[in-house]
C-alpha cells in the first residue's frame, strides 16, 4: 500500500506570533518556521505503518512556496521515501488545499492519506473532511488509535462524550491527534540522507484548479491583554471576589 501524508509549514509553537504593522497578518518575515505538530503524527504512524510491513512507499506533500521545501526536507528525514511540493505563493483557503491534494491523489494512487486533524495556524480543521468528501472515500477524523483489519480500518475517535471507535473501509482519508503516537527524533544521519531523496516540484498554475479564495480577511488584531492576577488569603476571600467582582458564581 501507498501512503500519501499531508505536510503544512507552520509557524513554529513556542515563538510568540506578531501581527503585522499594517493589521494584514501574521508577521512571518525571519520567524522560526516548522512542520505542523499534528502532520508530524501523521507522518509518524505511516511510517509505524510501513516498519510493520502493511506499507510499501510514503509520500509527503506540501502546498506552499519560499522555504515548503525544508518542511518536507524534514518528512524525508523522518523516514518518507519522496516529497511532492506543490509550488505557490499563494495562501490558500481549505477547500483548495483539497482541490489540489485530489489532483495529487489522482496522480499517485495511495491506498489511504493521513493529514493532522488540523493546523494550527488557522484551526480550520476543514482540509481533510473535504479531501474525503472529493474523493468519495471513507474518513475518520481526530484519531488517537489506528489499526488495519484487510479492506478496512478501526480507528478510535475522540467525541465530546468520550471515545468513539468506528470502522472504516479502505481507502480513506484519516486526520489524527496528537495522542495517536509520539513523532520519532530526527538524527544528523537522517538528515544527510534526506538530501539525497526524491522531491517532485508541480507549479500550482500547471494543475489547472479554480483555487481562488471565497474569503477576504479584513483586520487581524493581538489579543488584549489579560490583567495580572491576584492571591486571596482564604476559601471565603475567594468565594466573594467570585460572586461580587467576577460575578460568575
């Protein structure tokens, strides 16, 4: 089986996010950029997947321009076999990151597509719902178990009520959870030799999708801050600060 892996280039979790002067965005001009933590389980559970013989090759595909390139650099030292960089400049909204994953799909054939429940740049948590929705394949979404069983798959869910398990038919478009597996850590050798693995670059334009965006961001704004707290000397202090200031009990 092939095992396509859906990859974004994220600003990376523990910087600070700044947002532009001019209120357009985040400001991502010499920020420390990084693959998306829930990608990364994706791409670890392939690869779990492949080492128990249920998985011959693994693709890792990105949609981005400038440096898209060094995330899947980072796939490939990982374990992936090749990477796919679908090159734009454009920001592109969820249903057209879908459009061209589809196109990707068409073209390579994979048996099943792991993608990270969501990104966390724009928790839009929308791309892998509508992949399965253009392709007409099963999904399961949010995962935090995985198990092949022939021509379909169990798959445990997290739901509001607690855990749901549910089973699938292959092929499927899967997103997963940060609890699903612990991504591996990438030595100096690995990374050497991802240099020398695979990577096709397809120009957006060249696939002939209609990708515009139907959103238009008007302002982006920081949060306001948050007031410093305080430290009460009693059960009694804090039941009345509750009921008379915050006014939530």
């Amino acid at each position: 089986m092939k095992i396509l892996v859906c990859v974004k280039r994220v600003l990376d979790p523990q910087v600070k996010a700044r947002v532009k002067a001019d209120g357009s965005g985040v400001d991502l001009a010499n920020a420390k950029m990084t693959m998306n933590p829930f990608d990364e389980n994706a791409l670890e559970e392939a690869l779990r997947l492949r080492e128990a013989g249920l998985a011959e090759e693994i693709i890792v595909v990105s949609v981005g321009g400038g440096k898209t390139d060094e995330t899947l650099r980072h796939g490939l030292a990982m374990g992936a076999d090749r990477a796919i960089q679908i090159v734009t400049d454009e920001t592109l909204e969820p249903l057209a990151i879908a459009k061209v994953l589809k196109a990707i799909v068409d073209q390579e054939k994979p048996g099943l597509v792991l993608a990270g429940k969501q990104a966390i740049d724009d928790d839009s948590n929308q791309t892998a719902q509508m992949l399965s929705a253009l392709l007409g394949w099963s999904q399961s979404t949010f995962i935090s178990d995985f198990k092949l069983d022939g021509d379909s798959a169990i798959t445990i869910r997290e739901v509001d009520a607690g855990l749901e398990t549910i089973k699938i038919k292959m092929p499927a478009v899967i997103s997963v959870d940060l609890r699903l597996n612990e991504p591996r850590y990438v030595k100096l050798p690995d990374v050497m030799k991802a240099k020398r693995k695979p990577m096709d670059k397809i120009e957006l334009d060249s696939l002939g999708l209609d990708t515009a965006n139907r959103m238009t961001t008007l302002q982006v704004d920081e949060p306001e801050g948050r007031a410093a707290g305080i430290i009460v000397s009693s059960v009694a202090e804090l039941v009345d600060k509750l009921r008379n200031e915050a006014k939530v009990i």
